[in-house]
C-alpha cells in the first residue's frame, strides 16, 4: 500500500503548531526542523495579495533524491521517501538534485522528513498530522488521501475558481498531495517539476563523471607521487652505499702504505 498526506491550503491557518510538534516529537536539535512556513507576497502595490507555502518533503514517486543518493541512505518505502541518516556519506547530491529544495545538510549529513517513519511504526500517526487544529492535514492510504482532495477542490471552486489538486501527477505522484486555491505558482511551487530521468542523467553524465575523475586523478596523482618518492629514495640509498663503499676503499688504501 502506498501511503501520502493530504496538505488543504485552503485550510492551513499558519499557526505553526505541526512545526512545533513535528521538531519536538522527533527531537530534532535547535538547528533542524523537517517543516518551515514562508511566506509570499504577489502582485503591485496596492493590489497585494499574501500567502505562505507549508514547506515539507513533497515524497516523489520518481525521487531524484534517492536516485542519485549513492549509499542507499535515501530510499523509497510505502510510497514515501525515508531518509537513513547513519548511511548518509555527506556527498550533497541530494541537496543538489531535489526538484523542491527539500533537503538540507545538517551535521555533515543529508537532513529531511522521513514521514515519522518510526512513530507510525509504532502504531501512531505523523506529528504534524495529530497537532493540527485546522484539519488542513490528514494521512493515510494514497488512494483514499486523493479522492477526498478532489471532493475538497469542487467544494472550493465557487469561492477558489482556481482551486486546484497538486500531486496526482507531478514528479511521478507525490506522497503530499497539496488542496491548492490558485496557481502553485503563486506559493512558489513548481507546477511541472523535471523528471526524475533527465536530473539522474544529468547527474550521470556529468557530476558523477566529474566526481570520479577528480577521484582517479587523486588516485592518479598519489601513484605519481609515490614513484618519484620511491625513485629518490632509492637514489638516496644509493648514493649512501656508494659513500660507504668509497670510505671503505680508503681504509684499505691507508692500511697499505702503512
């Protein structure tokens, strides 16, 4: 079963309480949150309209993430994107890659939300999802999490003739599927992120390529350098010998004319 959250903006009072639980629960350091509510403003003065984006891991069907994650760290699981930070090597390339600027480094690491992988596990539900006031957030199977996106978006329509469902499709289907009231431009989302196919071979035709030759060279140049260290070395233990040959034959020159 693949499982998603339901994110309705049209509901989302920016309280910030998931913010809140999903750093407490997951005790997270002072320095890390997985959620961070920003806000926008669009249009000319004085015809300003406002809004925020609930920033979050968008869970990619074609994660761009995990393809290119060369440890495993990053992989897919019930339709989600989990995060292994023990496995992470710090390479960046997630960071990098991610169509939505989820990932951040934090420690040396790859830092992200991993959809409360172990207090689900446990039979609980996300920290966002069980704090939020507004029902703005709900969790469970993809399918299901879909269809009443739908239903919210027609009953939107008369006073949001924009409303929109953001997530069926885009990025191979996401695991957050978004209830919209205009444009996911407005909220600086991507309307039609790059597939998955061109960032991987982007990032194989040219990062890692790069990536391992400046390797090779490095391997290349320590080779070099370890020749030329053995070839003085062994002149130097030559020119010793020839020294200590020299003194010898002295010696036994002196000894003769005595």
């Amino acid at each position: 079963m693949a499982y998603a959250f339901l994110l309705d903006m049209s509901r989302c009072i920016g309280c910030e309480a998931c913010v809140v639980a999903c750093k407490s629960g997951n005790q997270l350091p002072v320095d890390r949150q997985y959620i961070k509510l920003i806000e926008h403003t669009s249009g000319t003065f004085p015809d300003l309209t406002g809004g925020f984006q609930n920033h979050r891991c968008y869970h990619c069907a074609d994660a761009t993430c995990v393809a290119v994650c060369p440890t495993g760290a990053l992989f897919k699981e019930d339709g989600l994107t989990r995060l292994n930070r023990d496995a992470c090597s710090g390479c960046g390339y997630c960071v990098q890659s991610c169509p939505y600027e989820v990932p951040v480094m934090s420690d040396g690491r790859s830092s992200k939300c991993d959809a409360c992988a172990s207090n689900v596990g446990a039979g609980g539900s996300p920290w966002c999802v069980t704090t939020c006031p507004a029902q703005a957030l709900k969790y469970g199977d993809r399918d299901e999490i879909l269809a009443e996106a739908k239903e919210r978006v027609v009953a939107l329509k008369d006073r949001y003739p924009k409303a929109q469902v953001y997530g069926e499709t885009q990025a191979g289907g996401l695991g957050l599927i978004l209830v919209l009231p205009d444009d996911p431009e407005t909220l600086d989302i991507p309307a039609d992120p790059p597939a998955t196919p061109v960032v991987v071979d982007a990032w194989k035709e040219v990062v890692q390529p790069l990536s391992m030759g400046a390797t090779v060279l490095a391997a290349a140049g320590a080779g070099v350098l370890g020749i030329i260290a053995r070839r003085n070395h062994m002149a130097e233990l030559r020119e010793v010998d020839d020294k200590k040959k020299a003194g010898v034959t002295a010696g036994d020159s002196d000894t003769e004319e005595v």
